[in-house]
C-alpha cells in the first residue's frame, strides 16, 4: 500500500468537494482530492443536474467557474448571473436558473484545481480510516489498480452519503426526525426513516429529430408517472428534463435501494413515453440519460450544531461561525413547497463533526434536519460551505 501525505485530504469530488479542495488550496493547504469515479462533478456531471437554481449567499468561486464556462462555444446559457444570485424578484417571481453544459462544468473545475495545485486522485474509493482519539489520521482508498493511505492532518467528508464520517463512528441519522426532536413545524409526530426527498433520473430530449420511443420491460402504471417536469433549455437548445418526484429510495436496504435505482432508469423512459403521447410534445426525441441516477437525501451528519427549519423560517443569522447564507424554498418535492420571506444563514457548526477535532463534512449530508436540507442542498450552496470547510480545515495544518 502507498502512503501520500497532505495538510488537507477531501474525499469525493463533487460540488462539496470541489469547494473544499479549494478553499484549502486558497489558504496555503496541501490537498489530495480522492474521488470515486473518473471526473469530478458529482451530481453535476454524473447525474446531469448541471443547472444552478437561482439563491444568494454563493461564493466568488461559483462565479469564477461561471465565467469560465460562458468562455466556452455553447458552455452555459446567456442568464444574468448577478440575477439568480438570489431566488426571488421584489414582486415574488422566481429568477432565471443558470444552465449550463456538465463538460463545460467538468473543464472549468480540472482548470481550477490545476491551477491551485490540488492533487486529484481519481477511480479510487474510500474504504476505511484511521483515527487516534479525537484526530482520524489517515483514510484508505482502493482502485483498479491500488491501495492508498492518504495521511492527513485535518480531512473533509464530501461524500454526500458521509462515508467517511460513519466509517469513523460520528453520529448521524437518516430520514424524517419526529416532531420531538427540534419542533419543527412540518415535522411528523414520529420519527421516519425512509421519508427521504426524491431521486431522479435526469435525460435529455432534442427537439426537432425523430428517433423511435423505448418502451421498457416493465411499464409503469400510469398513476406512477407524475408528468410534473422540471425542463431547462440547453445552451445547443436540447432540453434537460428532470423528471421530479419519481421514487424514494432506501438505502439502508441495499437490494430495495438497487431495485428503485433500476425502477428508476425505467420510469425515466416512461416519462418521456407520456410527454410525446399524452403531453403533445410530439417533436421530440430522448437523445440520452445521465449516467447516474440522481440522489437527494440519504445519510446525515449530526454534528457540533443541527440545523433546523425553525431557524430557516426565523431567518436566523446570528451565528458566530457564520459561513453562507441561503433563500432556497423548503422543498420536499410535494410534500412541502414554501419560498421563504428571507435569507438565512448556515454556520461552519453544522460541517463540525461532535467526535473529531479534524473531521469536517461539506455536502449535502452535512448537519441539517431532514426539513432543514431541503432548502440548504442546492449545488452553489453547498460548494460555498465546502469551501468554508476547506479554509477551516487549512488552519489545523500547523
Ligand atoms: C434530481 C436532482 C435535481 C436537483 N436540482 C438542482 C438544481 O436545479 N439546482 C441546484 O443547485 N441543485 C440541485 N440539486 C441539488 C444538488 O445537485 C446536490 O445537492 C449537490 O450537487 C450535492 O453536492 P455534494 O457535493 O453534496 O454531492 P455529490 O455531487 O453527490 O458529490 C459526492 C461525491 O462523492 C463521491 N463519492 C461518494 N462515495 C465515495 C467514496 N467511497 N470514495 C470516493 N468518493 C466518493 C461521489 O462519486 C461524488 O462525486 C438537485 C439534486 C438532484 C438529485
């Protein structure tokens, strides 16, 4: 087994990661970013949700990657970026998302982590730490074609399903916490585990080309396919189609979650199947599907602080450890849409593992309620925190 040494090791390479990566690089931190797949992007290339919706609080580095991308024939859409910068206009409407291409996405990150630096080790998957007390010393990750023990002095879980931080024993929970908890408004009066926000299967369409509909082994009764769409137009005019609300899946059962996963895939295909035969979108043909499914919600970090939709709805902002703002709606795909009347704040706490000194989470799967994520996982968001992470973490390095 080969043994790299750093100031700082991130562990997957997704928006959270991303963030973090750079923000310890920014501060003067070596970094060894470990990423399980091939390309870094996480969501935003794999699962094809490369679209940021409009919210506040983003960092300078969101932005830089914006530019960059609009440099590139066809990389994002013409958009006001200073617009979607927050989510709503004085008179309630919604600002413009932001579209863009995942390979622009993919392009500008290996730039940016070039540039700082960054070593990025990719087709290697976490497998196991190492810890001393209240410090973890080293994470162990496998690829095709090796081991390595990454040691660090301070590490970053940016898994999203916070491998790392349940390998080394945090705390962490999953699904809907009772009302009992925190008292949160929306919460239901027991506990349930397997209330978790949707997964999706995202495709794309081009309008104007004729290929034949797939019709698939098992079709899905038609009450299943809920033809309420979120549609973006492309920078080459395709249309990325994410189809909400398509299934929860368990992943405390691997063979339910695999099944769901599959189920999935299908159903991505019966939507397209409805949108041309029943929803008059006759000129348009499904040109491919992301390569991953599209996950929102699995494991949760409870960390140094939780936080909950009482503090989004307060608009709380008086933290001392104050890292990013956000005014995403509380969202859990019809179970609860509300816009908020005002930005709230996330404080670096809720990145802060309770059993490790040099243990941070940056991703989705960091410090909120089941509520609270809802609104807080948005890409650009968490990529700020990750950065807020990265900094952080750069300071542990003396
Ligand atoms: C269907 C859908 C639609 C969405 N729509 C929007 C939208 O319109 N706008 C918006 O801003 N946000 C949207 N979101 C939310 C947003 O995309 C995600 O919350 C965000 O991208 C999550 O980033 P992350 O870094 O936490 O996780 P990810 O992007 O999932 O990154 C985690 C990374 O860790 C890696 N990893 C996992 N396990 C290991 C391991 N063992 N070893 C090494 N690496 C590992 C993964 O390969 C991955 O690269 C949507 C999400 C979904 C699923």
């Amino acid at each position: 087994m080969r043994t790299l040494h750093c100031d700082v090791c991130v562990v997957g390479g997704g928006s959270g990661g991303i963030g973090a990566a750079l923000g310890a690089a920014k501060e003067g931190a070596s970094v060894i970013l470990v990423e399980k797949n091939q390309i870094l992007g996480g969501t935003v290339t794999m699962s094809w949700v490369h679209t940021w919706e409009p919210v506040c609080g983003t960092s300078a580095l969101c932005r830089n990657i914006w530019d960059r991308m609009r440099n590139l024939p066809l990389g994002a859409s013409d958009a006001d970026y200073e617009l979607s910068s927050r989510r709503l206009q004085p008179d309630g409407q919604r600002n413009p998302p932001l579209p863009f291409e995942a390979w622009a996405f993919q392009k500008a990150v290996d730039e940016l982590v070039t540039e700082a630096g960054v070593t990025v080790v990719t087709g290697t998957s976490f497998s196991a730490c190492t810890g001393e007390g209240r410090r973890l010393t080293g994470v162990i990750a496998a690829s095709a074609f090796e081991t390595i023990e990454v040691k660090a002095k301070a590490f970053i879980d940016a898994t999203a399903d916070i491998v790392v931080a349940r390998a080394a024993g945090c705390s962490y929970t999953i699904g809907a916490e009772a009302r009992s908890a925190y008292d949160e408004p929306h919460a239901p009066g027991k506990a349930d585990p397997i209330a978790l926000n949707y997964v999706n299967w995202c495709y794309r369409v081009r309008p104007g080309s004729r290929l034949p509909l797939i019709r698939t082994h098992t079709p899905f009764p038609q009450e299943a396919i809920r033809p309420s769409r979120f549609e973006v137009a492309m920078p080459n005019g395709d249309i990325l189609v994410n189809p909400c609300g398509m299934l929860v899946a368990d992943p405390s059962s691997p063979e339910d979650f695999a099944a769901a996963v599959r189920r999935a895939w299908e159903l991505a295909f019966e939507v397209h199947r409805w949108t041309v035969e029943e929803g008059g979108c006759t000129d348009r043909s499904l040109i491919g599907l992301a390569p991953e499914i599209g996950i929102r919600e699995t494991y949760r970090l409870q960390g140094a602080y939780v936080l909950t939709e009482n503090d989004i709805l307060d608009g709380r902002m008086s933290y001392p450890d104050l890292v990013c703002s956000c005014d995403h709606p509380l969202d859990l795909h019809g179970y609860i849409h509300l816009e908020l009347e005002r930005p709230y704040g996330i404080p670096l706490a809720c990145l802060e593992t309770k059993e490790y000194d040099n243990l941070y989470v940056a991703s989705r799967g960091a410090s909120f309620s089941h509520i609270a994520a809802s609104s807080c996982r948005l890409s650009r968001t968490i990529m700020t925190l990750g950065e807020a992470a990265g900094a952080a973490a750069a300071t542990l390095r003396s």
